[in-house]
C-alpha cells in the first residue's frame, strides 16, 4: 500500500533490466519489517533499525538513478 511500492511494482516492466531496480526490492522490504516493529515496540533498537533500513533504500534508490541517467545518456 506505500507509494514508493506502487511505483516499483508498476515500472518492473520497464527497469527490471536494470541490476540497481532489482536491488531497491529487499531494502523495501526490510523498511517495511522494521517499521511494524516499530509499531509493535517503541525502542531505540527499532528506531536504529528503521532509520539504517530507510536509508538503504534511498542508497538504492540513488543508485537506480544514476543507472537511469547513464542508461539515458549514453544513447
């Protein structure tokens, strides 16, 4: 139901060519796990792990970016 996994899941047929695309998946994933633990228990363990999980996924996601670009650029 997030917004950014509506997004992945509609473009898998036009970057999952892409190495960086397939590679945004499990940081998502693990956000989303770390998140309901979060929710399920208030601790400082949780809010680290939720913190590193969400920017792993903006690592990737930058990641994917640049390949976009090159991708886009080198044509």
């Amino acid at each position: 139901q997030c917004k950014f996994g509506k997004w992945y899941y509609a473009n898998v047929s036009r970057f999952r060519h892409i190495r960086a695309y397939e590679q945004i998946e499990q940081p998502h994933a693990n956000m989303h796990e770390s998140a309901q633990r979060l929710a399920q228990e208030v601790s400082i363990e949780n809010i680290d792990r939720l913190v590193n999980d969400s920017l792993a996924i903006l690592r990737a996601f930058i990641d994917l970016l640049d390949a976009i670009f090159k991708e886009e650029y080198s044509k």
